[in-house]
C-alpha cells in the first residue's frame, strides 16, 4: 500500500493508513475505526496546539483585509465588526477539521503517543 503525502491524505480529512475512509465521525471527533482499512484511531489527540495554528494563520489574513477596506473604504468601525468577526469565526471553523486531520496524520505516520508509566 504506498502512502500519499500527510498533507494531502490530512486535507482531505482521510485515514492516516490507506487514505479512503472518512477520519472524522462527527465534526472533530475521530472515527474509532476506519471503515475501509480498519485500524484503530482513538490514539489522536491534536490537543490545543491545533487552536493555536488556525489562529496564527487567521489572523494574519483577517488583519491585512481589514486594513484593504478601510484603505480603499474609509469605512466606519461597526462596518469592520459586521466583516470580521463572523469572517474569522467562518474561517477558523472551517480550517480546524483539515489541519487535525493533517497532525493526526502527522502523528500516525510518525507513531507519535503518549507513553504511559
């Protein structure tokens, strides 16, 4: 079985092992199983390091539009409130499934875990 690219099998929110079955039972919650390979994947765990990622990638964006608009708007700052909040709720909620997916699959093929004593 050759293995695509993490990123690639990660964006698409795919198994970590064969790159077909869904990873995500719910929005974020890991599958137990692969429905088409089968192993077990309860080992993910991003924790809050996935938050942080999609926050130092948003931010960055939301703040350079902001200041587009205002340079070519001159708008008023409840105009900026009614763009940018829902803008950075929009997009932070729909990076954080594909970059789980990519440290999830990071941590398969990698065979990161927590060693317990």
């Amino acid at each position: 079985m050759t293995q695509s690219s993490p990123f690639n099998t990660g964006l698409r929110c795919r198994c970590p092992r064969c790159g077909q079955g869904k990873l995500f039972k719910g929005y974020l919650k890991v599958a137990p199983t692969c429905v088409a390979c089968g192993p077990d994947l309860p080992f993910a765990n991003s924790g809050v390091g996935l938050a942080t990622f999609v926050i130092f990638l948003i931010a960055p964006i939301i703040i350079i539009l902001a200041l587009v608009v205002d340079a070519l708007f001159n708008s008023p700052p409840y105009v900026h409130l009614m763009l940018w909040i829902p803008a950075t709720i929009i997009f932070s909620l729909a990076l954080l499934p594909p970059f789980k997916s990519v440290l999830v699959t990071l941590q398969y093929r990698h065979d990161a875990h927590e060693e317990h004593q």
